[in-house]
C-alpha cells in the first residue's frame, strides 16, 4: 500500500474514500490504524521552534494524530475546506452558530430543529442580542419573505429528526446566497453519505457524531464542516473556546466511520422494511418517512437524497395513555430512550406541540419515533406484534 495520489484520492468511491480516509499507516510503524494520542503538553526542539509557532501540533486543545485524521476524513467525505470535532452535537451547532452571529443580528431556523437548539437560541442568543424567527420548514425558497438587512443566518434540518418534515434545501440556499446570507444544515439524519449538503451550497453541515459515525450508542460527539468561506471563522471560533472532543471518543468514531455506509445502508433497508409493516397495521394511521410515496416530502427527498437512514416515525389511531405505556412497557426488543443511530432499535414517544411556534402539530394520535437498528426485522415485528396486542387489551 502506497501513500494515496491526489488524483486517486479524488476519484475514489464512497466506500473506498471510508477506507482510506484520514489513514496514514507508515506514520505510525505500519500500524493499519491511528493510536489514541492523549496529551495536552507538546514538546519543542529549540526555542526557534517554541516562538515560530508553526509546528503541526502545538498544545493538546488544538488537535492530535488522532483527532487530525477524523477531522482529515471528514473533510474529505464531506466536500469542505475544514472539519472540527467537538464533545456533542449539541456544542457543533452552538460553536457553528456562534461562528456567524453577532449582537444585533437576526437568526432564521426551521420550526422543526432538534429542540435543545431552541434552548439555545432563546436563551444564550436572545442574551447576546441575537434574534430567533422559527420558520415553516415547507416554506422552501418563500423563506426570502422572513429575510430584514440583519439577517445573518438561515438554519435547515432536513428531516427534522422527529416530525421528518422535509425542506428544499436548494431554494433555500438560492434565496439566502441571493442576500449573501450564510446557510447552516443540521445534516444528522442523510449524512454527507446520502445527501452531500456542501454540494447543494450549504456552507455549514453539522452532524452528531454521536448517531450514524459512531454507530454503537458508546460516545458523544459533534463534526462541523464548512466550505472555503466560512472555514477560517468556524475555526477561530472553535480555537476561542478550546470546545475539544476527547481522543478516546474520537478514535471510537474513526472506527465507526470505516464501516458507516454499510451500516446506513442495512439501517436504510430494514426501516424501510418495518415502515412498510408499520403503514399495513390497523393500529396505525400514518407513517412518516420521506421515502414512502406518500410523504408530503417524498418528490424533494427523492430529487436530492440518495438514500434515508433507519429514522422515521408513525402516528397511532387514537388511543389512551396506559395503553400506549401498556405497549411500550412490555416491549422486550425495542429500548425505550432518546438519540438513534445505533446497531440497537429504540422507539420513543414525542409530542411537538408545546414547542413549534411557526406551526402547528396536530396530527391526531400519539407519535412514536423509531430508529430501527441490526436485529432481525421479523423479531422486531414479533415483539411490536405483541405490544399492539398490549394496546388493545388495555
Ligand atoms: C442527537 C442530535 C443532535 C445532538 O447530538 P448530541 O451528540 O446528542 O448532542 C443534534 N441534532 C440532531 C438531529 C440529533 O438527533
């Protein structure tokens, strides 16, 4: 094996670019895999070397072997100038948004974004004179109608992560290019592996880490990537507050990643599977996932995605509240908690009413989300078989 040619390198395939991304094995004594580096202090030759300031790697905040190569790989994967790695998803987007907004300014994001991002916005923003107006995510390019000469930033999730509603990514970009405003992606639920959000124009993709890279429910972290533009200030910002992930988490995710596609895939194939189960039970009224004809979004999601991960959820017909818990309590298969994106399946109730301001969530029973993990579809309908059995009873 050969240090890759930048040509190779360039016309590699997905899977193969997930191979050999951010590896550099003759760096470390042939050694397949980069070594978890723990340290803060880096030592110097001489004092010409301390003040010149421009050795690779200068203090343990600002990057290691180990978190170089993810950050390396992701930037590869992704289509960016630049990638930094912080503890959880949660600390990427609020880094990423304090990377372009400052007092005074005004804010657009989707009215169906991960919800601690409202926290965020409503409190930490609305503190340093940063506006929040929540959009319709069906507004696509009609979102221009909310743009005033403040507006500093226009942020999308699609789908978001519990309604699944689509956005046009697209035409968001073009209207908010048209003004020069920058558009940040919370790009958890495709990854850059099925929709490569930089290629659309985003100039700013964020991804938990903690979902599809790592893959096994056993670490936190976030990746911000950014285009040429905005790389030198995601940076900086990064560097202003040391918001460093640890090595041990980071070298998980670098393993996470050589097998990501795979796992997306087979996550794609069996939620679908056990969408199309859920859609023909009488217990259900809807299922929400982009990639059924019926979705609202199915034309947007088929137009720019190339696939959907094992995340969507379904609308029960009416029913009371000990019964759904009669359901859910029972399940032996299915964990019952919050994140996604691991070999395990989870399902998890939720209600979007209290929170959404620019719509309304009405959608006329109780909302399970589901994220279908690597067991069996057949033992994940048994053990659903037996909770909606459970539902009737009660
Ligand atoms: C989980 C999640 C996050 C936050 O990631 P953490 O690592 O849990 O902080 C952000 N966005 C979406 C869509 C998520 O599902």
């Amino acid at each position: 094996m050969k240090t890759l040619s930048p040509d190779t390198r360039a016309a590699l395939r997905s899977r193969t670019r997930l191979v050999h991304a951010g590896r550099e094995p003759f760096e470390q004594h042939g050694f397949v895999n980069t070594p978890v580096y723990r340290g803060s202090t880096v030592l110097y030759e001489s004092v010409e070397n301390l003040s010149r300031h421009n050795a690779r790697f200068t203090y343990g905040t600002k990057g290691t072997p180990t978190t170089e190569a993810l950050e390396r790989a992701w930037t590869e994967i992704a289509g960016a100038a630049g990638t930094v790695l912080t503890p959880s998803g949660l600390a990427a987007i609020t880094v990423a948004f304090l990377a372009v907004v400052k007092a005074g300014d005004h804010i657009l994001v989707t009215d169906a974004a991960y919800r601690p991002i409202r926290t965020f916005c409503d409190s930490v923003l609305r503190r340093l004179g940063v506006e929040t107006t929540y959009y319709d995510p069906a507004l696509g390019g009609d979102v221009a109608g909310l743009f005033r000469p403040e507006t500093s930033l226009v942020f999308v999730e699609a789908p978001g992560s519990q309604s699944l509603d689509m956005q046009d990514v697209p035409a968001i970009v073009a209207a908010a290019h048209a003004r020069d405003i920058p558009v940040m992606m919370d790009n958890t639920w495709a990854t850059s592996l099925m929709f490569p959000a930089h290629k659309y124009g985003v100039d700013l993709v964020v991804e938990a880490g903690t979902k599809y890279l790592s893959g096994h429910s056993d670490l936190l972290l976030g990746v911000t990537s950014a285009n040429a533009r905005y790389w030198p200030q995601l940076r900086a910002t990064f560097d202003a507050f040391a918001m460093c992930a640890g090595p041990e988490d980071v070298f998980l995710a670098l393993r996470g990643l050589r097998t990501m596609e795979l796992r997306l895939r087979e996550a794609e194939r069996q939620g679908l599977a056990m969408a199309h189960w859920l859609k023909a039970r009488p217990e259900v009224a809807r299922v929400l996932h982009p990639a059924l004809p019926e979705h609202p979004g199915h034309a947007i999601w088929q137009r720019d995605f190339t696939g959907s991960s094992g995340l969507f959820s379904v609308i029960l017909k009416p029913c009371g509240s000990e019964a759904l818990a009669a359901m859910l309590d029972g399940l032996e298969l299915f964990g019952l908690g919050y994140s996604w994106g691991g070999y395990e399946s989870l399902v998890v109730p939720f209600d979007c009413a209290p929170y959404r301001s620019a719509t309304t969530w009405a959608p006329g029973g109780p909302a399970l989300r589901f994220s279908i993990g690597l067991e069996n579809v057949e033992d994940l309908q048994e053990d659903l078989d037996r909770g909606f059995a459970r539902l009737k009873a009660a």
